[in-house]
C-alpha cells in the first residue's frame, strides 16, 4: 500500500532531519526568490547599505557560568531588540557598558554574533550551482552509507550546561535568536538543521525536547520540523529504546506528535480513497 521507505541501518540514526523537495524547470522563479531571500539577512548590519562603520561604543558581554567575555560594537548589538533595550537601560550610566548572559552558553553566543557582523556563522549555508540545492560550507561526502551523502565540516552538537548533555547547536542558536528577536537568524538555522544527517536519536529527542521549552506555543516552525522528522523516520524511532523512554516520560512533544501522526495517517486514508475505483 505505501512505498518504501529508506532510513539509515544502524538503530540510533536517522536520515537527514529535512527532505529535499523535488526540483523542476518551473521552479526557476521561486528558486531565484528563495536565493534572494536567503541573502537579505536583515538582521545583520555588515550586510546593509549604511553598514556602521564601527566606531560605535565596545560593549562588554559576560556570557555563562564560567564567565567568558566577548566584546562588540554597540550598534552591532543594538541590531537585536533584546541588546538594544539593555543597553538603553545603560544609557545614563556612567560605568562602562557590560551585558550579563549567565545562563548562555559562550559557543552559540559566538554564533549569534558571528551572525550579527557577518551575516552568518560557520558552518556557513552555501548554494551549490551545479547540483542547485543548499548545502553546509566544507560539506564533503561520507564514507559512511549510514550518515547520509555529505557530512558537515564541523560536529553538529554542543554541549550545553543546562541540558547536561549534548543537543544540536543549530537548534540551540535557534532558541537563542528567537529570545534576541532575530528572525532571520531563526529562518537561516533552522535551514542549516534541515541538511545535517546521521544524527543519533538520543540527540535528536533531547534537541526536540530543548526546543518545546525554549520557544513559544506561537511559534511552531522549529517543532514542525521535528514532528516531520520523526515522522519520516518513524522506523527508526520505533525501535529506538531513547524513544520509548522518552514517550513514557510524556510531554507536550508526544501530544503534537500524536496529532501528527493521526493527520499523516489521514492524508493517506484520503489519498487511498481518492486513487480506489468506486463500485455501486
């Protein structure tokens, strides 16, 4: 009844976290959209017409529990709602601008201001011309079946402190723009996640898990994304003993992934009956 289905031989992998929709001469318009809409980072003032010339005021970051500093540009910073309302609130003080972030982690903030001065952070999101799809900057192809066709230059996880485990950084970045009111760093990180591969359930459970309680009920593009992978590689979860664990511990995750499952599974009850010759 339903076509098969390919998914990764060892038993905690999945497929790649986003498929890749099929390409026709017709989508030469939208195609050309997208590459535009990919490149009009707005969020990032480097890539502006007024770009600062950076002169603007260094501002002091102290970021998570061990207190790492980073320094930025005001108007860089100011870029993001949630920096230029905090350094508003300094505005008439006289001590040297400084931002606490105790409870992020220095490796996405990195990220984020990577982005704010370059438009994007490494593992840059690059087209690939010649086969005319988007791919992770250093991408090369594996050697290993199970992981997909390329691999990503960099490991696509980060420890972070309050997790206690591993989680996928583009996912954490993510949250993290979504909490300094950067909406295009959201849309450019949740593309990134959409072409890595070869990820392990745990991390893939913990980083959905992550999501739910670091995004608002308003925003449901980042959980979209990990129902649709769940679901798409259904087999794999299925005899995952991560899965099982997690879905006895519950959450608002399984409820979504429930009402995911039961709409994929109408769509094909439709699709069936629509394709069945009917009898009198």
């Amino acid at each position: 009844m339903f076509g098969k289905r390919s998914f990764a031989s060892s038993k905690e992998r999945s497929g790649k976290i986003s498929k890749q929709p099929k390409r026709s001469f017709r989508d030469t318009s939208k195609q050309r959209h997208m590459l535009e809409k990919m490149d009009a980072r707005k969020d990032s003032p480097m890539l502006e017409s007024d770009s600062p010339t950076l002169t603007s005021a260094i501002v002091t970051i102290v970021v998570g529990a061990d207190q790492r500093l980073f320094a930025a540009h005001e108007d860089v910073l100011s870029h993001s709602p949630y920096f230029a309302s905090a350094l508003r609130d300094q505005f008439f003080e006289s001590t040297s601008r400084r931002i606490d972030l105790p409870t992020e982690e220095p490796e996405i903030f990195s990220c984020i201001l990577e982005y704010l001065y370059k438009g994007d952070y490494y593992p840059r999101l690059v087209h690939d011309k010649r086969r005319q799809n988007w791919m992770l900057e250093g991408a090369v192809s594996s050697p290993d079946p199970n992981k997909g066709g390329r691999v990503a230059a960099v490991e696509p996880t980060v420890y972070h402190s309050g997790v206690g485990d591993i989680i996928l950084r583009d996912t954490a970045v993510y949250c993290a723009a979504d909490r300094y009111g950067l909406e295009e760093l959201k849309r450019l990180s949740l593309r990134k996640q959409g072409l890595q591969s070869g990820i392990e359930v745990g991390t893939i459970l913990r980083s959905a898990r992550y999501a739910y309680e670091n995004t608002p009920d308003s925003d449901s593009r980042l959980r979209a994304h990990y129902l649709a992978l769940i679901i798409r590689s259904r087999k794999t979860f299925k005899r995952s003993g991560t899965m099982q664990m997690e879905m006895e511990m519950g959450g608002k995750l399984f409820f979504d992934l429930f009402v995911a499952m039961c709409n994929h599974v109408d769509d094909i009850v439709e699709v069936t009956n629509a394709r069945t010759p009917k009898t009198i």
